[in-house]
C-alpha cells in the first residue's frame, strides 16, 4: 500500500468533518467500537502517557504551548491535532515532525486487517475519525513516545479520544459551536467537554464563562478530580504587542517567566499560554521534569499556521489568515486586527461551513473591514454557497462581493491588506494557493 492508497481507502469510511453534526449523530457515537479496535491491536492508548484538551476556542493553541514545552524539555513528545490545513499528516506529530507518507501508508497497511474485521458491528459502523484516532495511538506506541498531547476533535464525552486516562485533563474556554450535536446553552456544552475529566486526575480549566465554568467545576466535583483554575492559578499580564511577536508576564504557582515573546498574537493567546502553563505545572506536580527555561523556549517556538498568520502576498500586499469560524472567534479576530491594522483598510475574504452561524459572524466583524468578498471554502461538501452568504453579509457590510473560489477572491479583492477568514478550508486554500513563501516556511516547520 503507498501513500495514494492509504487516503483512498480512509475516505471510504463516513467522515462527519465533511457533513453537518446534528444530535441523532452524536447519539451514534460510542467509545466502545474504538476500545474494542485497540484492544485488538495491543491497547496501545495505555503505552504512551497523555494530556487531553477540549474546549471550543483555543484548544489547538494550549495543545501547541504544550507540545512545545515537552519537546524544549527534552521528552519525545507527540500531538494530535485536528483539524489539518492541506493534508492529513498534519495531524500526527512526533518529536516535532508529522508523520511521513511512508509512515503512514505502513501504519495503515498493518492495521487494514482489524479496520476490515470491525468496518460494521452491532456497535454502529467505524467512522473516519475513530480510524485516525486508532492509527495515532498506534503510531505514537510504535514511536516509544514519553508523552502525548491530544486535541479532542469535537465535544468531549463520546469523543474517540476519550478511551485515555490523561496525566492531565484541560478544558479551553467553552463557547457556542456545534450548537446541533452538543447543546443549545453553554452549560449543556461544557457538560459534553467536561466528559473528558477523569477521577482522580487534575483538570485545568481555561478562561470561561460564570455559566460555562460552574458546570466544569460540577463534574470535576462529581467524579473527584482536583481542579485547577487558569486564571487564578496563573497571572498573565500583557506587555506589549508588535506586528509579529506580543510580550507577557506569566507567573504560576512556582513558576515566574516575565518578558515572554509570544509568536502567537492576540491577547486569547496569552489567555491560552497560561493555560498551558497551568497544565505543565501539573505535570511536574506529577514528576516530569520540565525547566522554568524549557517552559519559555517552549511558549516562545509554539506556531500555529492559519492563526492570525501575516503574509506577504507574491503582489506586495499584506494578507491575515485567520481560522476563525464562530462568532467568538471573529470577534477575538477583530480585536486582534484593531491593534495591528487599526490604520489600514481591510478588505475581507470569507468562505464558511453551512453549519456555522454567519449572521454572528459577520456582525462581530462589521466594524473591521471596508469590503467583504465571498468565496466557497474549499472542496468540503459542508461548504456554504457564497450567494447565500452574501444575503448575510450584506445585513452588516456595504460592500459585498462574491468569487468562486479563494484564488480568485484574493487576486479580485481591493485594497492593500487582506484578511482570509471563516474556517479552516478557506484558510488552507488560501495558504497553498497565493502564498507561495508561506506555504514553503509551513511544509518546512511541519515536515510535509
């Protein structure tokens, strides 16, 4: 099996990345279909130790402060992320490069057997997801990894990664997303993320809300797991901000770090270093050697591509990718561009998911931008037609256009200083399609 084989075969599994999560689905979910898949293979889940984050915003950030604090410490550490801008290999890191195509078809190809065997049973059929989530316990097994930092996918409870008993649990701040699948209120969402708290086990829980964090704190009371608050554990103050590094301060319990150079940019991202600063300080409480100077080295190094990412287009304009798709996150996305481009008029490129709420969306970026052009995000069948986004956006914005595809908007879209948003499609189109050097420096850091 080569490379080319393994993605045709993974694709023949039900991938609900790729259609709209409603409440009958999450029903069907189940973590005794993947338990039974591992068991087969050897547990390899239970071989490799692990700090297990969930959250709606600002999980895959904490997960990368984490990741990196490890890999500065010196451990073979592993992450597992999701979802990946331009390929699937993003999603499998150890010791700081993704997983190769070699890599991976092998790994598939020795586990083929036991996918086909469990493919369908009276515990529902395999989906796309719980196959990736077997393949990187056994990759990270394979690979002797010390520990390994997981991304909870979508909620938390009936998540595929939930079959672990983490070093550690963290919960990043809850806010409204996969409303259809996981919950109308706050409360009913972080019950779902609050799934992922174990007995016994600390949980960190990141900056929430008064509602969002009584229902962590009940679960967490529930089951016996001490808890630990970010924003009491840890005083973050924020410094200073440049158009590509931001200064903190960041003092945990036993832990003072001031001047902290930040590559991630926004003040939710200082919110998140302190979370991940939280959880690394339970890690040590729990004997892993972790220095004050790797815990710098680590918040430092950590990137995030398609995170408020400044590029240079080939044409000489300036250009964010942004991955923000809720809301929240646009409204994190706004503050953000009024303290770098608060001068400049922004033009808007947006594609979205037909899930996501647009009117929300769009009204929290109103006041940031001059123009908006829509595009379709990407191939996903998810994909909201631009025409329909359109009749949104023109509720809040002047100036509206529409374009077939993310190339096309980019190169049709006025002004100076771009900002590509909406989802991860749109993002990822735009990051291999118009921007040449960054998408090099990116196949670079990653491995690809």
């Amino acid at each position: 099996m080569n490379y080319c084989d393994a993605r045709r075969y993974l694709d023949t599994y039900i991938n609900y990345e790729m259609s709209p999560m409603n409440a009958g689905v999450l029903r069907g979910f189940n973590l005794e279909r993947v338990e039974r898949v591992l068991h087969e293979i050897g547990d390899p889940h239970r071989r490799v130790p692990a700090v297990h984050i969930a959250g709606t915003k600002g999980k895959g950030s904490t997960a990368t402060f984490v990741y990196r604090v490890l890999l500065a410490a010196g451990h073979a550490a592993g992450m597992y992320t999701q979802p990946h801008l331009v390929s699937p290999r993003e999603r499998f890191q150890a010791r700081g490069a993704c997983i190769t195509k070699r890599d991976m078809a092998r790994l598939l190809g020795d586990l083929l057997p036991v996918f086909e065997e469990h493919r369908e049973s009276e515990l529902g059929r395999l989906t796309f997801y719980e196959v990736y989530t077997v393949m990187v316990f056994a990759y990270f097994a394979q690979a002797e990894l010390d520990i390994a930092v997981l991304e909870v996918g979508m909620g938390g409870r009936l998540d595929a990664t939930n079959v672990v008993d983490p070093l550690v649990s963290v919960i990043t701040t809850v806010d409204f997303d996969h409303v259809d699948a996981l919950g109308a209120t706050l409360e009913e969402i972080a019950g779902e993320k609050a799934g992922i708290i174990k007995p016994a086990r600390p949980v960190v829980m990141g900056y929430q809300g008064a509602s969002a964090a009584a229902a962590i704190r009940e679960v967490a009371q529930a089951v016996g797991a001490p808890l630990v608050d970010a924003r009491a554990a840890v005083e973050a103050t924020r410094v200073g901000v440049s158009s590509d590094r931001q200064v903190c301060d960041l003092n945990g319990r036993a832990i003072r770090l001031e001047g902290v150079r930040l590559r991630l940019l926004g003040a939710h991202q200082v919110e998140n270093a302190a979370t991940a600063l939280a959880a690394v300080e339970c890690l040590r409480d729990r004997g892993w050697t972790v220095s004050d100077a790797a815990i710098r080295e680590g918040l430092e190094q950590a990137r995030i591509h398609g995170r408020f990412q400044a590029v240079d287009l080939p044409d000489g304009r300036a250009c964010v990718l942004d991955a923000a798709h809720t809301p929240g996150s646009a409204a994190v996305l706004a503050r953000a561009l009024g303290e770098t481009h608060n001068e400049e008029q922004i033009t808007l490129i947006v594609g979205m998911t037909s899930d996501k709420d647009a009117e929300g969306f769009a009204q929290a970026l109103a006041s940031t931008a001059s123009h908006v052009v829509l595009a379709r995000a990407g191939s996903t069948p998810r994909a909201a037609a631009p025409e329909d986004l359109a009749v949104v956006f023109r509720r809040h914005f002047q100036s509206v256009s529409v374009e077939c595809s993310t190339p096309v908007a980019v190169a049709k879209a006025p002004g100076n200083t771009l900002c590509v948003t909406g989802s991860v499609y749109v993002v990822g189109d735009a990051l291999r399609a118009v921007a040449p050097d960054a998408y090099a420096e990116f196949r670079r850091e990653v491995g690809l």
